[in-house]
C-alpha cells in the first residue's frame, strides 16, 4: 500500500461497528468469481437510471445533510437520544454500517434503524456490510438472495435514501477486479428487485488531486459508470487550498455525469473540518454525511493509528464533546445553513479555520507566556547567548527577516530558526516569531502569504514554538485596503492548520474600543486571531478599562507586544507579556504569575461554556496535596508549604460541623484558606460526600449556596467540589441522581466564579498483564472506554451526570496506570479540564507514569500523601501536539 493509501485508510469493514442488530456476518475473498442467478423473472426491474432520471430524484430529496453513526456518548444516552440532537443539528440523513447474520437479520436491523431515523425526519443509507466475492455458485446465489431479499422488502421504502454496496472496497488489492464485479452483479440483483432509491457504492475514495485509480481504474470505473448516483470519500479536501475537490468532480463527471455524494468526510488536523469540508460541497452541488456525533468509545476523536491514552487537539471527527458541548458553536450553524450554491455562505478559511475560544485558553493552559523580545534572530541568539541560565523568562519573540528569507533561501532560513529554536530550547525558552511588520506591507501579498506559509508549516507541529505572530504593526500609520491584504494573508496561511495559534498584532490607541462585530482596522486584526494581541505606540500602558473591554469582547488570552512595564493589570486579566526593557527585573519576572479570573456575571446560573473552564484553570499546572479533614489540611500546609512546590489543596469540608455549630465552621475554613494563602497555595473544599446523603436535601442546597454565595470572589478558591465520590456508598443511587442536579442548581443560583463539579465513584477493571490498552484506545480499533469502567455502586448513569453537569471533569484515583490512565482518556472526552482531586499515591508503583499522563492531559492533581519533592518540582504540562 503506498503512502497515501495509507494516510486514507479507513475503518476496515471487519472492524467496523454494528448497530441496531445483534449479531453481523462476515465473508472471505477469492481471485475466483462464481456467479449464479436465481431467477430470469423479475417483474419489478428497472434499468440504470439515466441522467434525467438520477437528477430527478436528486432534486426530489432535496439538500442531502447526512451525518455518519451519530452514537451516543455512552449507554447513560439512548440513541434514540443521539437521533434526535443530530437532528436538531440540522441534519436529515444517516448512514448505518448495519449487521445480520441473515438476510431476516439484516432487514430486522433496517428496519429498526428506519424507525429510529424516521422518527426525527431523517432518511437512512444502510452500507451492505455482509457483502463478498462469492467463490462458489452456491456462495452467489447465497449473496444474491441476500440483495435481493433486503431491497424487496425496502423497494418502496421512502425512509430509504440509498443503498450502499460496498464501502471503500479495495482499490489497488489483487482482489480488486472480481470485487469489482461482484458490485456491479449486486447492482443488477437491486435494480432487478425495482428499488425506488438510488444504488451506490463508494469506489472512489482515493480523493485526492494525484489519483488516477490505479492499474485497476478501467474496471473501477466500470464498476462506478453503472451506480445511479456518484458515492465518494473525501477526508482531504483542504488539499490545494481545496482545489482538489474541483479535480475529483472532474473525475467523477467523466465517467458518468450523475449528482455526487459525499458519504464520509470530516477530519480536523489537517484541515478537513466542518466549515472546509460543507464549503466545497455547496460550491459544487455534492450531498454529504460527516463522521460521527459524540466522543465515544469508538475512539473517533483522534486519527487513524492514535490513542485516546494519550491527549489531542483538535478532535479528528464528530461533532460534540460526551457531555454535549460542540467542538465549535460554527459548525452547528454551517450544518443548519447549508445548501447548493455557488454563492458564499460561509466566511473564508481566515474566519472558519480560527481557533475556537476555548482551544486557545487550553493552549495557553500552563504558565504565563513571560517573553523577552528581541528585533532579530541575532538579537535573540546574543540574548540567550547571555541570560541562557537567568530563569526569568519562559518564551523569546523574534522578528524573522522577508529579506532574509529571499536572499538566503528558504531551506537556510529553515535552519537558521531551527538553531535559535534548539538554543531557546536549551534553555528553557519556546519561540515566538514575529514574521511580517508594517514595513513588509509593500511587497505583494501573495509573496507575503506564501513565506508565511512556508515557514508555518514547516514547523506547524513542533513544541519549540509558542505562536505565531504573522504581523506586528510597527507604525502608527494604518495600512491601506487592510482588509484585502489580512483576509488573504491569514485565509492562505490558516491552511498550514498549526498546532500553535496565529494572530495579528495591532497598535492600540488609548481611544480603541473592542468590538467584536465592528469593521476597523484593530478589531478586524482580532476578529481573525487565535488569540487578542496588541502592542502600543511607545510602549505605553495599557487601562484596566481598556483591558476589561478587550476581554469582554472577546474571550480571548491576551498578548501585549512589547511593554516596558508589568502593569498590575496583568495578573487578573491573564495577560501575557513581551519586553525589550532592561528596567524589569528578574524577580519580578521569575514571581510574576495570574490571579483568578473573574469570567461570571451576575445572573449567570447555567454551566460555565468549556472556554470559562479552561481559562478558570489558567494559572498554571495544579499540583496539590489532598486532606481528609481542614485541621489536617491546616497542619500539612504548614509543613508542606514552606517548599513553595505545591500550589493548592483539596479538603474534605464537615456538613455536621456546618450545621450544629456554623461559627466553629466558619472560622476553621478561614484559618484554612489563611494558611494556603500564606504559602500561594489555593483552596479546593469538598463540600459534600456519601456521609452526607440522606440528610435533609434543602439543608444541602442552602449549605452550598451559602457557601459559594459568601466566597465567590475569593481568589484563594481555586473551585467547588459539591460532592466527592458519588455512590461510594451502597444504596445511594436513586438518592443521588436526584440530589446532585439540586446541588448544582444551587450552586449555579449564585453566580459561581471558579468552576464547580462533582466527582463520581468510578474505576477501571484491572487488566490483564497482556492486554494493549492502547491499542484498544485506538481510533476504532478495540472501541474501548466506557466498557472498561467499574462503576460500582454508583452505576453509569450516574458517574454520566456528574461529569455533564460540572464544569470541569474530575477523578479520584487509588489505581496504578494504565488503569488509571484509561479511566483519564475517558473524563478527557467531555472536552473539559480533567482534575484528580485525591490521587492515592502510598500504593502506587508508577508514580511517573501517572505524572507523565497528568502532564499530557494538563492535568491537575492533589495527591494523598507527599510524593518525591523533585517530582513536584520538575511537573510540567506538556505541550499538546497532533500531526496531520
């Protein structure tokens, strides 16, 4: 198979999953093709329909929106839950990879996936999972009453869009001649059977530009000429800048111009998203089906070949997180917005390919960004040359050189970044390279946008580099038709699709106001950056208003290029900051770190959006100490804190205490948070366990109520834990499936500032010594996940609850990895800050392995008992890399 084969390959159909049917039957290949007919009655037989004909029924459907295994996110979730938010996504077709040991079998699982679809106004294409080459007559006539026994019973069927035959069947196999022909005999046994719906199968799935199908093309395009309808994967159309699509239509249209469907597509990392993707399908009249609903057990969330063990961003396919929430708000509305038409309805790749507000808080998700700024890469290499051991900064911005570039070529330039890059590296320094400024703005665009190119995509998925900051202004004169030149430039350069965010750096003017909707030349610098950035004629300060007014509009980290001064105005609104001035000193700069966000507003009393959550955790790696009681808490800052190497505690606060004697209460918390804030250390109470259940449920809301209500603005609050361990307890189910709702609804009445969550009583079942955890986390390659959970008392529903209603998903552990770290990939789906609030460490024997997973994660975590100090010192999160 040869390297693009395999960047394509797909789900083979013996892995593929089976729905609505309790058992699936699977075939062999031979080179030998027998084939055998039946019968020569067919009374209900149509031919091939004709260009008019197909076209006929394509306008009769209308708008083709389908949506591939929209799959609940667990078993806590019906599909018949799934359906319908697919549906109200604005979707109106689904594909099935349908299973039957038989024929009855097989129309029992239609039937129900029919009903199931039909309910909320959704056709369905079944994919014949049972097909193979036959190898003997008996096999034929087998597989032809197989067709044709499911195509009877469905012909008139008008929940039935189409019928695909074969998925992806081998392209370049030497099976691939008698597979072809055995699609084509399955095409006649439909049309024999007078099926009211269009006959297809997806033959051309080598979409990409350079295809010309291979030395078997003349029989796959026989094969494909005598389907009704043209059916095609596509996981690459950011190809070109989205030329491809075009080039494959081409292909398509010279074998038979019939409509085109699209029946697999979606892949983020490499640009293939929701917006690109629906983009070229308007353009050229194609229905689709996108891949996939929630993050699920399939494990369709990373690419082919990769781990859910392991953290990624962005999500391969689906639409949403497992507790609801969209991987992006847009690709909603581009799904309820689409249609056929050359028109443009969705904004260029420089609005859709941005970075989502809470992708960019997640990147930025470990320490301020504190930079030292340099105006060349032989400023920055004398300065790290110099200051390569102070510990002061974390990150070294340099202006690349356009000239330089041109003039040294651009394999040299390559080189010369790499060096600076391995320097900083060295010394604990990322690079953020600055790569166009106002003097660049005469050279033409498109020599612009392609050094920009170069040099992004190049080093698109390298952990060296912070950002990029493809312009800086550096003259206070604004540069003429902006608009035309920065929609170019960042729509040509958003297809590198970098792991690291992109942005312009504007001037900001002490009369800027932030506006989200509006057309000058400042906001519309921001409208199309991953993050808010901005730098000032001299270096001025910046307001707190106007700061205020930046973060307000846009919910974005922000970056001042370049200041003189660590303005107080920094720490509250997380502000990352950039400086040539030798007047900072390094103390300020080694001490400088954020203070909690305030993103709530009065009267808000629904779950924070995952963009809170994430920049709620922005103030860098939790590493914390857990306590069964705040008197223990007390005593164990008091030794532990003087190290200055953890940040914050989890303690298990007394609901008795709080009841009988609220005063003793009240001033054992205080002394709780004075001590931790004594030592920089922040404040997770645990306000309600199993011990506390079957008390009066209206003493438990006022309990959480009150105490929010009284420490909401505290900044030694890090966030609420409501309940820890849900249904550790025997018989507490029903009790608290009932409670926890009231306990947040309590708690969101009041406006919460820090994140609140509960944590439920949930496990994974030990392995066995050869079990491939990994593997079995792959991209549908075990389907593992939930199935692997021991929910114990507490039962799936429940362990479901509480991570969809809390802001941030949290874990309590006593388990070893893997095991451990499988019950993480699992939390890490609800697209949320994952925390383990008591981590049991006296047991464990793969304390750095768990560290190492914590670190891949951004995971925080409070351990139950001191572990090694310098393993608390050296914890890190580590940067979050996906290759194309």
């Amino acid at each position: 198979m040869n390297t693009f084969s395999k960047k394509l390959l797909l789900c083979t159909l013996a892995a593929l999953p089976v729905y609505f049917s309790a058992s699936a039957q699977t075939g062999t290949t031979s080179k030998k093709l027998i084939v055998a007919s039946s019968s020569s009655d067919h009374p209900n037989e149509r031919p091939q329909w004709s260009k008019a004909q197909a076209q006929a029924w394509f306008d009769k459907v209308g708008v083709i929106k389908g949506i591939n295994h929209p799959l609940p996110p667990c078993n806590a979730i019906s599909q018949d839950e799934a359906l319908r938010l697919a549906s109200s996504f604005g979707y109106n077709s689904v594909r099935w990879f349908l299973g039957g040991g038989n024929a009855q079998d097989y129309i029992a699982s239609v039937e129900n996936a029919a009903a199931a679809a039909w309910k909320y106004g959704m056709t369905l294409s079944p994919v014949f999972t049972f097909a193979y080459i036959p190898t003997s007559t008996a096999d034929s006539l087998r597989l032809e009453g197989f067709v044709k026994q499911v195509v009877r019973r469905f012909r008139n069927d008008e929940r039935i869009i189409m019928w695909d035959l074969w998925n992806e069947p081998a392209m370049y196999d030497n099976n691939t001649p008698e597979i072809m022909q055995t699609i084509r005999l399955m095409a006649r046994w439909a049309r024999e059977e007078g099926c009211t719906q269009a006959i297809s199968a997806s033959i051309i799935w080598d979409a990409h530009s350079g295809a010309d199908g291979g030395q078997y093309k003349a029989q796959r395009n026989a094969a494909e000429a005598e389907m009704d309808i043209h059916n095609f994967h596509d996981y690459g159309m950011n190809e070109g800048h989205s030329s491809n699509v075009g080039i494959v239509v081409q292909r398509l249209k010279s074998i038979s111009d019939r409509p085109i469907i699209c029946t697999e597509a979606l892949t983020r990392p490499n640009g293939s998203g929701v917006a690109t993707s629906l983009r070229e399908c308007a353009k050229y009249n194609i229905g689709f089906y996108t891949w996939g609903l929630y993050s699920s057990d399939p494990n369709w969330e990373v690419k082919w070949h990769r781990s859910t063990y392991y953290a990624f961003e962005p999500m391969f396919h689906n639409l949403v997180y497992a507790g609801g929430d969209p991987v992006d708000e847009r690709e909603i509305e581009y799904v309820k917005q689409f249609k056929y038409t050359t028109e443009t309805i969705y904004p260029g790749a420089e609005e859709t390919e941005k970075w989502t507000p809470r992708r960019a808080w997640k990147w930025m998700c470990d320490e301020p960004l504190k930079i030292r700024y340099t105006n060349s890469v032989s400023e920055a290499n004398s300065y790290l040359n110099q200051h390569s051991s102070n510990n002061a900064y974390n990150c070294i911005a340099v202006r690349l050189s356009y000239a330089n570039y041109n003039s040294n070529g651009a394999s040299s330039y390559y080189n010369t970044i790499s060096s600076l890059a391995n320097k900083a590296s060295n010394a604990g320094l990322r690079v953020l390279p600055i790569l166009l400024t106002s003097e660049n703005l005469s050279t033409a665009r498109s020599s612009l946008a392609s050094y920009a190119y170069n040099i992004i995509d190049k080093f698109y998925n390298d952990r060296r580099f912070a950002g990029w900051c493809l312009f800086e202004q550096t003259s206070a004169t604004e540069p003429a038709n902006f608009k035309t030149v920065f929609q170019y430039l960042f729509s040509y350069v958003r297809y590198t699709f970098p792991n690291q965010p992109m942005f312009a750096t504007p001037m900001l003017g002490s009369d800027v106001q932030a506006d989200s909707t509006a057309t000058d030349y400042v906001n519309y610098m921001w409208q199309v950056s991953d993050v808010t950035a901005f730098t000032t004629s001299g270096n001025a300060e910046i307001s707190s208003s106007q700061l205020a007014n930046i973060f307000t509009q846009y919910h974005r980290p922000l970056f001042f290029l370049n200041t003189n001064k660590l303005q107080d105005e920094f720490a509250p609104y997380h502000v990352n900051w950039a400086t040539s001035s030798s007047n900072i000193k390094d103390d300020d700069i080694k001490s400088f770190k954020y203070t909690p966000l305030t993103t709530t507003v009065a009267g808000e009393t629904y779950k924070m959006p995952s963009w809170k959550a994430w920049a709620q955790m922005n103030r860098g790696p939790i590493k914390g100490l857990y306590y069964k009681t705040p008197a223990a808490a007390i005593a164990g800052i008091k030794e532990q804190g003087p190290k200055g190497i953890y940040n914050s505690v989890s303690v298990q606060m007394n609901f008795d205490t709080y009841n009988r004697n609220n005063a003793t209460y009240i001033q054992q918390f205080e002394e709780l948070l004075a001590t931790a804030d004594q030592y920089g250390m922040t404040v997770v109470p645990m306000l309600v366990n199993d011990t506390y259940a079957k008390r009066n449920a209206t003493s438990l809301q006022n309990y959480v109520s009150n105490m929010i209500k009284t420490y909401n603005n505290d900044p030694r609050i890090l966030a609420w834990e409501l309940y820890n361990r849900a249904g550790a307890g025997a018989s507490l189910t029903s009790t608290l499936l009932n409670l926890i709702p009231q306990l947040f609804e309590a708690a969101r009445s009041q406006s919460p500032n820090r994140p609140v969550f509960a944590t439920p009583a949930v496990s994974t079942n030990k392995f066995a010594a050869d079990f491939d955890y990994k593997f079995q986390l792959e991209h549908y390659a075990g389907g593992g996940g939930w199935d692997r959970l021991n929910f114990g008392n507490a039962g799936i529903n429940l362990v479901y609850l509480c991570w969809q209603l809390s802001d941030i998903a949290s874990i309590n552990s006593s388990q070893n990895n893997p095991e451990l770290g499988w019950l993480n990939s699992v939390a890490y789906k609800f697209g949320r800050p994952v925390i383990c609030t008591r981590w049991e460490t006296a047991s464990s024997t793969t304390i750095d392995e768990t560290l190492d997973i914590f670190s891949d994660h951004h995971q925080g975590w409070f351990a139950d008992g001191a572990i090694d100090d310098s393993k608390v010192k050296d914890f890190k999160y580590q940067v979050i890399i996906t290759d194309r």
